[in-house]
C-alpha cells in the first residue's frame, strides 16, 4: 500500500521540552510539506521541502525545525521555542519538483500534539 | 496577501438533500483543490481544477471553477451521512507552479438521516 505514514497518532509533551513528529512517505514523492491546523484557521504551511537536503520556511516556521536526509522521511521537531504548539498537525507529499503547474498534495492521517 | 474565504462555514441537510459549498478568492487561483476530513484525521484528496469553466465530477459530486477563475463551487447530490465531515478548499494563488498551497477555513457539512 502506497501512502503516507505520520506517527504517533496522539503525543503529550511538557512545557520546555522538545519533541519530533515522524512523516515517511512510499508514494517517491519528491515534495513533503509539514501544516499546522487549529480550530477556525484553517492549515497553515511551517516548512516545505522540495528536494532531498533542502527545506524552505512556510508561513509559520518560528519554533519548528526540520531535516530531509532521505527522499521518504521529513521529520518536524517542535522546539521549546514554539509559544502554542497544541495543535493537530498534518504532513503532504507532492509528486513534482519542476513542472509547469502545481501537483496535487496527498496527506498523512495528521498527529495531535498536546502540551501539558 | 492571497485568502480563500469558503461559505457557508457550517451546514446541517437532511438526507438525500442536494447542497453547495463555495470557496471565493480575491486575485487568480492557479489549481483549485477540495479536500474532504473527518474529524481528526487527514485530508482526502477530492478534485483539483485548474481552468477557467471547468467541471469534474466524481459519485454524486460534482465541482466547478468559475470563468474568472475566482470562484469554485462544490455540489452534493442526494447527500448521504457518508458525505460529512469538513470540506476544504486549496489554491496556489501565487503565480502558478509553486506548489504551495493556502487553504480556506473549511465547511463542516452534517447530515441528518
């Protein structure tokens, strides 16, 4: 089954401290996208990557740190520095890098973060 | 800056009722997605529309793309409790082919049985 995996499901996190969401993808998407959804706002973009070992910033990349070390994996780390991160956050992949119109993105199931 | 405003934001049918959803931007769109979430789940892809006037269907609905390129509209026919949760609408309203996407707040849509 092709598709894209977000883990864990639900995760509870003190204040101060650190804490890494987990997004791989098999669909050999070169394009991931990591969003952030709360109530009545819609998703908002944090971090884009659109090729193995380079990232862009988003909308909203003030706290949050990433990696793209492999085609498949796109970690988010959410730093003590992120003011509100209770939020439910989702991660896209993309088929293209170059093309001449955008390509459709395709979502994992989306983690819950919740601090304490 | 670019924004995608959807309306309504909450709608309740009977089933079997038929309704629409619309998603209005103020400048071009340049690839018009809907999506559709359950509640605490990810999106599901739905369509995408990319010229002016154009309609895709799938199962009993049906989206459109207006001549401007400004306005989508999202149509259920004989709605069923399948079609609930929470209808989004995407757009790359930057000048196309930057595979960056802004979303509108959503529809919740609840059907009654």
């Amino acid at each position: 089954d092709g598709g894209i995996t977000q883990s864990p499901k639900y995760l509870f996190r003190k204040e101060g401290q650190n804490v890494t969401l987990s997004c791989e993808q098999n669909l050999n998407h070169d394009a991931m996208y990591w969003y952030r959804q709360d109530p009545g706002q819609g998703l908002r973009l944090i971090y884009y990557s659109q090729i193995v070992n380079d990232f862009q910033k988003g909308d909203i990349a003030e706290g949050y740190s990433v990696s793209r070390e492999k085609k498949e994996s796109f970690p988010l780390t959410v730093t003590s520095a992120q003011k509100n991160p209770t939020a439910f956050y989702l991660c896209a992949s993309s088929v293209r890098v170059a093309s001449v119109s955008t390509d459709t993105q395709y979502f994992g199931p989306g983690t819950r973060l919740t601090v304490l | 800056s670019q924004e995608l405003e959807q309306s309504p934001q909450s709608l309740i049918v009977q089933e079997g009722k038929n309704l629409t959803i619309n998603c209005t931007s103020s400048k071009t769109l340049y690839g018009l997605y809907w999506y559709k979430q359950k509640y605490g789940e990810g999106l599901i892809f739905l369509m995408m529309l990319q010229k002016g006037g154009e309609e895709k269907s799938h199962e009993k609905i049906t989206a459109k793309l207006d001549e401007k390129k400004q306005q989508s509209s999202l149509h259920i026919t004989a709605s069923q409790p399948s079609h609930a949760g929470i209808y989004l609408c995407g757009a790359d309203a930057r000048g196309g082919a930057t595979n960056k996407l802004i979303f509108g707040t959503g529809t919740l849509l609840a059907v009654q049985p």
